[in-house]
C-alpha cells in the first residue's frame, strides 16, 4: 500500500525554482506570504486591527466573543476545551451507583444552561474523526442525561475556571468539601507532552483521534484497580495494533470508552469551541485559509496554505496572537506553547502533517510503501539492518533471527537547510540516533516524547540514495536526492498513513544543529526541557534568544570546525571534510541572522523582540515542497445521505454534496445531488462508511459502501447473521470528517 508516491513524484519530479532570466518558473518553492510577523496583540487591539486589515489573523482567542463578527471579518472553528466533572470517589460519592446517580442529577441540571459550550455527555465529539462509531452510544448518553433522576441532596460543586464559575453560580455552595469539581480542559493543555516530538515527528500516530482524548482525559481518575486493569490493557491492544480486523479495532475503541465512562469518576458535561477570527476583506484580507480540527489556526496547515488576497503569491502576512512566546526555542523539546507552536509550524516542516480534519496523516516530507498487510505472517528483518543501542545511538547490526510485523519502504524529501548545508542521508537517519541515545533518562521529556519510535523500531535498512533529475532545457536541470529507507516495526496498525508516522527517516534540523545542541545539554550549558532545566537548576536551552548560551555555542561551533567532528554513529556516513563545511556553514548563518537554529522549513527565523517574531520565506529552489500543495483544505466540503432505503439485504444510499459556488474572490458552499457535481472541476466522489453495531453494542461490520451509479451508494447486508442491528453511515468529501451528518438506521436482517 502507498503512502504518498504521487507527492513524491509532484515534489521530486517537478520541482524547480523561483523564475530565473528567460525562463518561466513550473514551480515556486516554499508558501504564499514572502514574510510572517507574529506579535502579541490584546483582544482590543486585535478586533480593530482586523477590521482594518492591519491584523490578517488573531489566534488563540476570539477578540469577538459575545458579538457576531463585523464585516470583513470570518473565522473558523476548532475544538476549544471540556467541560468535565469530578466526583469525588471517597465520602458520600464512593458507592459508584451513588456516584452515577450524582452524575445524573448534575448532568440534568446543567444541560438547559447550554449557550457557549456545548451540551455533549461523552468524551468523543463530532470534532473528532472516529464520532461515526460513537455516534450510538453518544446519542444514548445524552438522552441517560436529559431524562435523568431530579432528586437526591444537594451537590457541593466546587468551580474551577470562568466557564465553571458561571455555571454554578451562587446557587450551590462553591469551595473547599466540595464533592466534585466542575471546571473546563482546553485541548491543548490535555495533548501537553505529547507534542513534544523531535525533529520532524509529530506525536502519536493516533493523537487527533477521539478515544485517545479520551483516555487522557479520564483513565487518571479509574480509582478501581479491576476497572484500571481493565482500561490499561484495551488501551494497550489500541496502540499495538493487537487486533484482527477493522471490526474488532473499532470495538476496542467503542470498549474503551466504555470502561473508562463506567465508574463516574469523572464525567464530561460538554465541550467548547473555539472561534479564531481572520481578515476576508475584499483587497487587504486573506483567503484559502486552512485551519485544523484541533489546533485551529495554530497548526502547520494554516501556514502552508494562507495567502493574501491582493499578493496571492508573496505579500506581508500579519499575525496577531494573545501570549507572547513563553517556552524556549530548542527543536527538541521546546516550542511548547501555543505561540512556539505558531513559530515553529513555519520553521519546521515534519515528514507527516496531520490532517487537518480527519485522524489520519499527510505526507509531507516522505512518501512511504507499506509491503505487508496488517495481520501477516511475521517478517524476518535482515540480519544487516540497523538499530540504534540504547543510550549511544550507536547504530549495529540487528543480527539474525529478528522479526517485524511491518515494512515500510520510505523515500525522503531531501534539500537544503537554511545555512545553505545540502542535507544527505546522515540527516535522515540521526532522528534514531537521538531517539535511542536519549533513552537513559537524563531527560525524561525528551525520554517520554521518543519513547513510541524506540519500543516499535526494529531495524532498518539504507537501500539507496536515489538521483532525480528534472530538465527545464539545455542550461536550467536540477538534481534532487532521495535516501531510500527500509524501516521494520515490531507492530502495525490498519490505517498505513499512522503506521508511517510512527519512525520515519527524516528531521527538519539537521544532524549537525542536533548534535550542537546535544553537546550543550551534555556539557551544562542547559537542558532540552522545562522540567529538567528545573530540576537541575539550568537554563531552558535555547539557541535564539539566550544570549549568553549563544556566546558558547559559536565557541563550540569553532571547536566543531576545526575538528571536523562527526558524531560517533555517523561517522560511516558523514567525512571530516563534510563536517568541516556544515561547521562552517552553521557558523556564518549564526553570524548573519544572529542565532543558531538552521532548520529545513519553509520559512527562516529573520528578527525576535520581545513580542514580535519575523519569519523569512525560504524560496531556494532545493526546497523540494511548494504552493498549491496542500490548497485542497481550506474549503473543507461535506457530503449527505439525502434518501437512504432498506432493501432487506443492502441499504441504498441517494447522496447530496457540498459544491463551491465561487465569484471574484468570494465563494460559498450550494447543497446539490451528487450526480449533478460530478462534471465540476476538481471534483472528489465522497466516501459513504458505515459502521454496523449488533443488540449488544458489539462491531460486526464496518467499511466503505460500493458506488452505485452516479449518485449513491450500496452497503452491503447479506454476511449479517438474523438480528436486529443498528446501522450508522455518513457520507464524506476528501479528508473531511469533521460533523459528520450521521444517519442511524434500524435494520432487522431475516435470513
């Protein structure tokens, strides 16, 4: 299965530069806006500067709230936060169905007080990617809500936050004994740590999916050891890929949920959205804004796709956002807070993105072949592949007799970085040098963030380094290299895109600004994380703004330089001379923009203050990614089960489709039959999925319907056993699942 070869080919194959004399560029490397100036800007400021078009986006918060927005103004909208109860499991609430029944009451009450959050009793959302298969039970525990027991004593509450506070009021006493908690989790402060991902990895692979969410949100609070057990086992299944089918993956899902809702410990009321305003302007607004069903326009995908209405193709991009950046710029375990994120969506440039609106990944910097089906017979893994040795990174042979449960064939976007170092295979391999060196615990962040690659890596194997070359005429050819990676894990998952995220060979920083970095961790100079910096009484490493680190990393750099240092597990890859010209190269970079953070992203860090950051567009022609690239997001369409029809053995779907209605530089979407819209431009067929769930909420049956003319689709009854099922099915465009409009149908199967 092919993860992301007609990238690759688009990327590779096509790929030139900016316009040189006489020639026409086929290609414009790196985004729209030529520059990016973040700075932190008070919800005041920030309305009035929209409105004018001096702010093209504010981020983070809603400088709108309470009102709608002005003229000229748009927004998106993302997940925001939980609002989540906690009982708590001793005293009166320790009987769990006293604790149940308590729930109930609670939920009950505060459910007419729904205005800017919303009523949801169950942790997965329609936000979230995998709400089809919830969707029953979700329904199910709203109406156990709505109708729930009235009486009972009074709860004690005690609020936690502004959302909170205003739920309870005065009405219940708000304080210390109260017997539970009620307070709202923002998204981002739930997925913390698990941000934290190196290089050019991104967390895991099954970080945007709803169970995950919410096993963060309430296995910490599974007081029973039995029930506790019981969670931490399905989850591990999960996040293995210990299951047979599809069927049985999605009813470890649905199980999890179960067990982890079961005990009332903690409870979720509801949830929030977050709505993030941008400039639509006519002339000096932006459009194709991508955003993500998470991050909103914090992510990687709003920077790879906005543009300026009126310089489509460069232009000034201005940003505003709520909180200066807090956390330290180091690439390994900084960039933590929302504004660091901003920043480093545009320095970095990760070998997956996630998708914007779905649970899966975009290719980005890789494009992978997975060579088995989940479910297979083990692999053996040559005995000549490699594997890091914990603690040193040093990269030895597997030996004989080492299996794997999946093969992945990677080739990697190569390129330079930004001091003008032509990156090589050595850069697509350190990013498991640091993971297995780092796994001493010296650094726990760092430890926990690498933890997943190290305990699914078992081994893998350099192929070749491909040479591609594209001709634009006689005098204007460019040479692009491409390692070809064979990477072995000792699990596999069902959606190939996750399992490629997993280890793949590549990091936006390359080994020598990695291993600079390293060297400072290693000789006191700081330390990767907050916690350890901390612990140890050091600073928070960063190569940007700490002055004084700054001063003995050119030190270092010089040192480096002179002695042609290579780290010790690249020395097979990397010769002195080559170290030589990186040191080299790294040295006259820090000297001209100031800092030492030579990435390979799209964009180059220019200026910093205080509370204002200048990002640079990096337009050189080895930049092997360009705009247009990922322009199929911005507009995420929907698609609808308009008729759908029980014919006994099968359903037959009619489907309706959003269509974009575009004039000048407006557009909207217009509701028509799907077999009215399959003569558009750029049309996408939508994906009819459905999910079949048995009278005991088991999974029987779960896949994609067959096409059934232009129009509609087939879902297939006839493997049903004789029963009652409850079938779930919703229509969707591209890789857009977000609020799915789902349709549940009762079928009674007969023969």
């Amino acid at each position: 299965m092919t993860v992301g070869l007609g990238l690759l080919a688009a990327a590779c194959l096509a790929a030139g530069g900016a316009a040189e004399a006489g020639h026409e560029a086929t290609f414009y490397p790196s985004f729209y806006p030529q520059e990016i100036k973040v700075e932190t800007v008070d919800a005041r400021s920030a309305a009035a500067r929209l409105a004018t078009g001096e702010v093209h986006a504010y981020l983070g918060a809603d400088p709108f709230a309470g009102r709608p927005l002005p003229g000229g103004v748009a927004a998106v909208e993302s997940l925001g936060s939980y609002l989540v109860a906690t009982l708590d499991p001793a005293g009166p609430l320790a009987e769990r169905p006293v604790r149940c029944a308590a729930a109930r009451r609670l939920l009950k009450r505060l459910a007419p007080a729904e205005s800017d959050w919303v009523f949801h009793p169950y942790p997965v959302t329609p936000f979230d990617a995998d709400y089809l298969e919830h969707f029953d039970r979700a329904r199910t525990a709203r109406a156990l809500a709505l109708g729930g027991e009235g009486d009972g004593p009074p709860l004690r509450i005690r609020a936690t936050g502004e959302l909170a506070g205003r739920l309870v009021g005065s009405r219940e006493e708000n304080g210390s004994g109260a017997a539970v908690t009620l307070e709202a989790i923002g998204v981002d402060d739930l997925l913390g740590s698990r941000r934290v991902s190196p290089g050019g990895w991104m967390g895991p692979p099954w970080i945007k999916t709803g169970w995950f969410r919410a096993y963060l949100l309430l296995a910490p609070w599974v007081r029973d050891d039995r029930a506790r057990h019981a969670v931490g086992a399905v989850y591990r299944r999960l996040v293995t890929g210990d299951y047979r089918s599809a069927e049985e993956g999605l009813d470890l899902e649905r199980t999890l949920v179960a067990r982890l809702t079961a005990g009332c410990e903690r409870v979720v009321v509801g949830y929030t959205v977050r709505r993030e305003a941008f400039s639509s302007d006519y002339s000096a607004g932006v459009e194709n804004v991508g955003y993500d069903s998470l991050g909103g326009l914090d992510s990687s995908i709003f920077i790879r796709t906005v543009k300026l209405k009126d310089f489509p193709w460069n232009g000034w991009l201005r940003l505003g956002v709520a909180q200066p950046a807090s956390a330290a710029w180091n690439p390994v375990a900084g960039f933590t807070d929302a504004t660091g994120r901003l920043i480093w969506a545009a320095l970095g440039d990760p070998a997956l993105l996630p998708a914007p609106f779905a649970a899966g990944w975009v290719p980005n910097r890789v494009a992978s072949v997975l060579e088995n089906r989940p479910g297979a017979a083990p692999l053996p893994v040559p005995a000549r592949a490699l594997i890091p040795e914990p603690g040193t990174g040093t990269l030895r042979p597997v030996g004989p007799g080492t299996t794997a449960a999946a093969k992945l064939v990677y080739r990697t976007l190569l390129g330079a970085a930004h001091d003008g170092s032509q990156l090589s295979l050595a850069d697509a391999l350190y990013p498991y040098v640091l993971a297995f060196r780092w796994a001493d615990g010296s650094d726990p962040a760092v430890a926990a963030a690498t933890a997943l690659p190290r305990e699914w890596l078992a081994g893998l194997r350099v192929v070749k380094v491909e040479t591609l070359v594209r001709s634009f005429g006689e005098d204007l050819q460019y040479t692009y290299e491409v390692p070809v990676v064979e990477v072995y894990l000792r699990h596999t998952l069902a959606d190939p895109q996750a399992l490629a995220s997993v280890a793949p060979p590549w990091s936006a920083v390359p080994w020598h600004v990695t291993a600079l970095l390293e060297e400072a961790v290693r000789r006191g100079f700081g330390a990767f994380s907050e916690a350890e910096a901390a612990r140890r009484g050091v600073a928070w490493l960063d190569p940007v703004r700490a002055e004084a680190l700054k001063t003995r990393l050119r030190v270092l750099v010089d040192e480096f330089g002179r002695a042609g240092y290579v780290p010790a597990p690249l020395a097979r890859f990397v010769s002195p001379a080559e170290a030589r010209e990186r040191w080299e190269r790294l040295g006259a970079f820090a000297a001209r923009y100031g800092h030492f953070l030579a990435t390979a992203g799209p964009y180059r860090l220019q200026q910093w203050t205080p509370d204002a950051v200048t990002l640079e567009v990096f337009r050189d022609r080895a930049y092997p990614l360009g705009v247009g690239e990922f322009d199929r997001y911005p507009i995420p369409r929907r698609a609808y089960a308009a008729r759908v029809e029980d014919r006994g053995d099968r359903l037959e779907v009619d489907a309706d489709v959003d269509r974009v209605s575009k004039f000048q530089r407006s557009w909207e979407l217009v509701r028509a039959p799907l077999s009215r819209a399959t003569a558009d431009e750029g049309f996408t067929r939508p994906v009819c999925r459905y999910v079949v769930v048995a009278a005991g909420g088991a999974v029987v049956a779960a896949g994609a319907a067959a096409p059934r003319g232009a129009g509609g689709f087939t879902v297939d009854l006839r493997r049903l056993a004789r029963g009652r099922y409850a079938v779930l099915l919703a229509l969707y465009v591209g890789d857009n699942a977000v609020a799915p409009e789902i349709t549940l149908i009762r079928h009674r199967q007969r023969t």
